[in-house]
C-alpha cells in the first residue's frame, strides 16, 4: 500500500504526542499538578504515566545533554540576540559587551589565585604530620593553579568537568533526599518508597522546567522580553511547595517550614557532595 511519508511519521510519534498518550498526561500532570503523579503512583493508578524512574532518566539526560550542546556551541561560537527598533539581529560576544565580560573573568581569576594561595593554611588534616599536610597542600594547590589555567585557556573543558560531575552527584542524593523526606514526616505512616517517588518526580519536574526556561532564552532574547523565565522561576519553588502539600496533607505553615528547612538542607547536601566531586575531579586534571 502506498502512503505518503508524513503520515507514517505521524504514525510513529502519535503515542508521544497525543493528548490521550501517557506522555502527554504526564507531562501534564508533572508541570501543572505537583505531587499528582506521586500520589497517584501510591494509589496504584501507575499504568496511564510514564514510570518515574524511566521518566527521571529521559528528563536528566535531556537537561545535561541541552547543556552539554549549549556548552559546546558557546565554545565554537557565542551568540547573543539583540533587539531594537528596526528588527532582531544576531550579535557574537566579541563585540562591545566582551571588555566587560573580560573585567570580570580578570577580577574571578584574581580572587582565584588568592583563595589559591591561602591553601598551605588551611590544609591542616588532623591524623597527619606536617610534612604529610605539607605534601597535600602542594598537590591540592598545584591541581588548584592548573584549573584555574584550564578555566583562562579553555573554559569549554573546565565546564564540561562539572557537566560530567553533577548527574551522578544528583542521582546518588536522590535516594538520600528521600531519607530526609522520611525524618520529616516521621508520623505519616508513608514507606521509604514513596517518599523516594516524590522525590524522583520532583527532580524530573526541575529538569525540565529548567530545560524548557533554556529552550525559551533564545526566543525571550529575540523578543525582548524575560516574562515566560521569570514565571518558571517563580512555579518552581511554589511547585515543590505545593507538592508537599498534596502528598504529605499537613497544614500551610507546619509544610512552609518544613519546605524551607527541606530546600537548606538539600543545597547544603548538594554543595558539599558537588565540590567534593569536583575536588576529586580537579585532583585527576
């Protein structure tokens, strides 16, 4: 039977972009119901959406992959979009904002050499002898100098360092995250599991929401206007608000607390296990 080719690639995709597929009712619920998915997952209606795992990996990937692309083609060729009265046009960093792009990466890399030289000070290990922490500072501020080199010569690297670095940093936090879940709501006879759920869901909604806010740059450039990032960034937080709300069903206040204490807690966590991946990282250089 002949047909034409667009028809089978509608074919193909209709199970992904269809509004009765589970991609679109979980895209759906994951950006404009927070904590509908994890509740749903607990009461068992788990086979019209996507499976959060699954759903966590397609996200992450998609987010550091953008990234990963958005790095390498800053690298080649930095963009800007600027706007006036005549119409849009497309301008490279090379131009009048790059002297002060330039000031400020000079005064970075300053501020960089003097924490650098602070290091001989601060490595102070108890358990080793002085010579011992001597030899450690020297290797420390040796891999320390050659990553600030890197970060003059060629940032591109430096940041795609860090790309590498902060998936597995997020994905191995996941499951701790949900053990702080599990302390918070001690008294709300949820398992382990389904605080695991909501963390995972909400970690699927950060990635693509800041995907999307990534996505939409270009165009809020072209347009002049910033209003579609500024509301991503303000449903964010409401959004893990509002998630808490729905799963856990406690009070507006008691779950306000508990979402700040939650969000300190998390960034903490998070920059700790970051820069001690970067150090090893940057020990490896």
């Amino acid at each position: 039977m002949d047909r034409f080719f667009w028809s089978l690639v509608s074919e193909a995709f209709e199970n992904i972009f269809s509004f009765d597929s589970r991609t679109a009712r979980t895209l759906f619920a994951l950006f404009f119901r927070p904590g509908f998915l994890a509740a749903e997952y607990v009461a068992g209606r788990r086979a019209r959406y996507i499976q959060p795992l699954r759903l966590y990996l397609i996200a992450s990937i998609l987010f550091f992959l953008f990234l990963s692309a958005q790095n390498l083609f800053s690298a080649q060729s930095p963009v800007t979009f600027i706007t006036d009265g005549a119409g849009v046009e497309v301008s490279t960093q090379d131009s009048e904002q790059q002297p002060a792009q330039d000031t400020e990466k000079d005064a970075a890399y300053v501020e960089a050499d003097s924490a650098i030289d602070d290091i001989h000070a601060n490595v102070q290990l108890p358990g080793l002898s002085a010579e011992q922490n001597t030899k450690l500072g020297n290797r420390l501020e040796a891999q320390a100098r050659k990553a600030v080199e890197l970060a003059k010569e060629d940032p591109s690297e430096l940041i795609s360092l860090l790309l590498d670095i902060a998936p597995p940093v997020l994905f191995i936090l996941l499951p701790i995250f949900a053990l702080i879940l599990k302390l918070a709501y001690l008294g709300s006879g949820r398992f382990y599991t389904q605080h695991l759920i909501l963390a995972v869901h909400n970690h699927s909604f950060i990635f693509l929401a800041l995907l999307l806010e990534g996505l939409l740059t270009p165009v809020e450039q072209s347009i002049g206007t910033e209003i579609p990032s500024t509301v991503l960034s303000i449903w964010i937080p409401i959004y893990m608000y509002m998630s808490l709300l729905r799963v856990y069903g406690q009070g507006y206040f008691i779950t306000m607390v508990k979402f700040m204490g939650l969000g300190f807690l998390y960034i903490t966590l998070f920059s700790s296990t970051f820069l001690l991946s970067l150090l090893a990282g940057v020990m490896t250089l």
